[in-house]
C-alpha cells in the first residue's frame, strides 16, 4: 500500500523542509520493521520548487496470519483461503495507519527540534492514496474530509475491471486532497479516518483505542459533523467505548462551543500585543488570578462551585497549600470528565485525600458546602436566569458562608473587541446575561451590603482603557467571624431560596 504527501516551496521557503517535519531526509531512503512487513520513505521528488514524501508498506501476508490479524477470519468455508488471500498488502488500512503513526511520530505530534518554528506553518499539500478502501463510497470520503480544510477533495472511484465497465465500480478510491493546512494536522486526520473509511481493524480494539481517538482528534473531530460515524467505526462498534468516547467528545464539544467566551477569546485577548510570543489563554489567566485571590486570603480548604470539568480543582490540587478541595456540578456527566481529567482512579491515596466531587445545584442550600475557608464561582453565574440568582446568592452566601468567595464573570463592554463575535451576540448560547462593570458592581456591593462582606474587584485580562477587561472578577471577605444575614425569608435547609 502506497500514500504520497507533497508540497511546493520557493527558494526562500524551500519545499524540501518538508524533510526537516517528517525527520526523513530527502537524500535517501529509509525502511523500518513493522510486525506486518516492512515501511519504506523514499523521496520520488525533492526540489526547491517540489518535494514529494512517499510511504510504502509492503505487508508480508504470512505474518499478518499468524499474528491473527488477517480478514477472514470466522467460520465461513474460505476463511482460511482469505487469510491469505486478501486485498490487505495493497490497500490503505488501518495497517498503514499504525505504520504512519510509528514511521511520522514526531511530525503526527507537531514536533521539529530542528526547526521548532515549521510545524505551526501551514503548507500547500498535497495527498494522494492510489487504492482507499471506502465503505461508502465516494461520497462518505467527501463527507469526512470535507470539513476539515482542504480546498480540493477528490475520490474517483476505481472500476472492478476497467474492460468490463458494465461491472460497475469497486468500493476503492483514488484519494487526493489538495490545500493549505498544518502538516501535524493532514496526518492525524489520515490516522483517523483511514481505518474508519475501511470500517475494519487489523488488531484488537481495547480501551486505550479512545484515547488515541481522542488525541489525533484533537481540534477537529468534536466539531465534526459525523463525528458519531467515525467514532463507532474507529472503535469497531465496540458500544461500550463508544459511548465513552461520545460522552468525553460531547463535553469537549460544549467547551469549544463555549469558546467564543474561552478558547477564541483566549487567544484574541493579546491580539494587540507587539510580541512574538504565544498570548497567554484567557482561562489559564483566570485561573491564575484566582489561586492569587485565594492564596492572598489565606484559604485552605476550597470550594469550586459549578467545578465542570475540573480545570481548576486540577490547579488547585497542584498547590500543596489547600489542604482539602470539593468540586461541586450539577451534571454527573461532567463530574465523570472531571474524574477523568483528575485520575481519581489511579491517585494516591494522600493525594485522593484532598479531593472529593460532589453533585449538587448551587440554588439550594447544602450543609455539605458549610465551613470552608472559601468558595469559587467561576463563570458561573452568568448560566443562571436572573430570578434564580437569589437563590444562589443566599446558598452560598448566605447558608455556606465561607470567608472568602470569587467570583468571575464576563464584561459585555469588552465584547465588541472581538471580531468573531456578532455584534449583540453574548459570549456562548447558554448565557442567560452577560453585565457591564456597572451592573457587575451593583450587584456585587448588594450582595456584600446584605450577607456582611467586603468586595474588590480585580481586572483580569488586558484591561481596556475604554471597554475594560474580558473578566471581571470580584473577591469577597466576611466582614467579621460571626456576621449573619437571616430574614425573615431565609430559606429553609435544603429548600430553594
């Protein structure tokens, strides 16, 4: 089985760097054992104006058999002819994505040491696979690699016989896809998709397949349209994992969704910025002013109120400062990506001792979330329909009361900064409001004046003369140890406010 990547250059930007990313040299060809046969890269051209990779996996049938790897295998009556007798040496398979993910490792991670600048470099590429199992047809190949940056997708189905056209076509393809994309993210892609389009795989499929699925599909596969389609046949139907990976998919779905508020924003913040080097993501920077806010007060055991799926719980358990921290989420879903995130499973267990995650809504008072030095809401408050935002102020504020509680929330004025974002548009769909400073403040300074709290407020991102900073973040303090506010309204335990 045969899979060219090339690419155009000029002197000043030589197509031959296409090398420097596959740590191939042009100069020479190179061969590297497989447990199936052995991968050949050999450079069919290598110019300043042109250079063309070539992977060549010759696959020895014998072996495939006897590692019981072969199609074929089951009880049908040619089962054992087809062991033998298959289209798996010369077709693009999954056995070609093992040896592209092995033979091109670095370039599948984005990785160069010599030239650490190429692989965030998008390049005209050019891929093409001669013979491409497609269950499917022409018009699945055109479905899953549409989507995903390329100018020109072509699938041109081969005929069962060429003398024979009345036979109609096989189910392979002749594959080329032409466009400009990174080189790290053309071969993922490939890694993916290739066994999903044979809908078939040469070896076992245990869980640790997920995560792979997970990694290669990384920015583009929880976006994608038939992310389900790919995700059942990459797994081999395999229900159990599916689902795994459909949950773990969905929940990075919402967080991309939520990226006009986070990942977008993220890296527009700095866009102004005179600097060559990488803006530093909105929501790494919240994170980090809030374990300022915390350690400033002195806090020890932490709540995380609306946790998600526990990027802050993770920093905070890197602090060996707080002693104990509770993750709080209405959904179990996210709580399970939390865990996952976090390791539980596999912590030790002083480690473990530290963290606990618990599910419950922010609306109703807790006594489990009473005595803590201090409390976190992050991006949190804006999810809630303004009548309910009493209920949380008084569960938390009111019934937990710990000593000190932040809280962070978007600045609307800060939105017309971002070009992505229609004018009148909140940040993400599920925001039910997003404040001004003035309104944030007004609110702020109700809710210390009733429960007994001092509030400052903390700029956090690149504060705008005019608009201000994308975060707004108020830190609460107990004006003294025994300070209540009950009314004659109060709430009773466990009832809603």
């Amino acid at each position: 089985m045969f899979l060219t990547v090339g690419t155009t250059g000029t002197p000043e930007k030589p197509a031959t760097d296409l090398g420097f990313l596959l740590h191939k040299h042009p100069g020479r060809s190179q061969a590297f054992s497989t447990s199936h046969g052995t991968a050949h890269v050999l450079y069919p051209e290598a110019t300043a104006e042109r250079c063309t990779a070539a992977l060549l996996l010759e696959v020895d049938p014998v072996a495939l058999v006897r590692r019981g790897q072969g199609k074929g295998r089951g009880g049908a009556p040619d089962a054992a002819l087809a062991q033998y007798v298959n289209d798996r040496p010369y077709a693009a398979s999954s056995l070609l994505a093992v040896a592209l993910g092995s033979v091109f490792r670095s370039a599948l991670q984005g990785r160069c040491t010599a030239r650490p600048e190429l692989p965030e470099q998008p390049l005209p590429l050019r891929v093409e696979i001669p013979a491409l199992p497609a269950r499917g047809g022409a018009e699945l190949v055109h479905r899953l690699f549409g989507p995903l940056g390329w100018a020109s997708v072509t699938a041109e189905p081969v005929p069962l016989d060429e003398h024979f056209p009345e036979w109609g076509d096989s189910r392979y393809v002749r594959l080329v896809l032409e466009g400009e994309l990174r080189l790290a993210d053309a071969l993922r892609q490939l890694y993916v998709l290739l066994p999903v389009l044979d809908d078939a795989k040469h070896y076992w499929v245990a869980p640790d397949e997920v995560d792979k699925l997970l990694r290669a599909g990384d920015g583009w596969l929880a976006g994608h349209p038939e992310h389900r389609l790919i995700t059942a046949r990459y797994l081999s139907r395999r229900w159990g994992l599916t689902r795994d990976a459909m949950e773990r998919l969905e929940l990075v779905r919402l967080a991309e969704a939520d990226g006009s508020e986070v990942e977008d924003i993220d890296n527009a913040v700095d866009e102004g910025q005179d600097t060559e080097e990488r803006p530093v993501p909105l929501a790494e920077r919240r994170r980090e002013a809030i374990l300022a806010a915390l350690r400033e007060a002195g806090a020890r055991r932490v709540l995380d109120l609306g946790c998600g799926q526990g990027q802050l719980v993770q920093a905070l358990l890197k602090d060996l400062a707080f002693t104990e921290i509770v993750g709080v989420d209405v959904s179990m879903k996210a709580l399970s990506v939390a865990a996952k995130r976090l390791r539980l499973d596999r912590m030790g267990e002083r480690q473990s001792s530290r963290v606990r995650l618990l599910q419950g809504s922010l609306a109703y008072t807790d006594k489990r979330l009473a005595g803590y030095d201090a409390a976190v809401l992050s991006e949190v408050i804006e999810h809630l329909d303004l009548p309910r935002l009493p209920a949380l102020e008084y569960a938390v504020f009111g019934s937990a009361r710990p000593r000190t509680v932040v809280v962070t929330t978007p600045n609307v004025e800060c939105n017309v900064r971002w070009e992505s974002l229609p004018a009148g548009h909140v940040r993400h769909r599920d925001h039910r409001f997003e404040w001004t400073r003035e309104e944030f403040r007004t609110w702020s300074a109700g809710i210390a004046e009733r429960y007994g709290y001092a509030v400052a407020y903390v700029p956090v991102g690149e504060d705008d003369p005019e608009v201000g900073p994308p975060t707004q973040m108020a830190v609460f303090t107990t004006l003294t140890a025994d300070t209540t506010a009950a009314t004659d309204t109060t709430p009773k335990e466990g009832e809603a406010a």
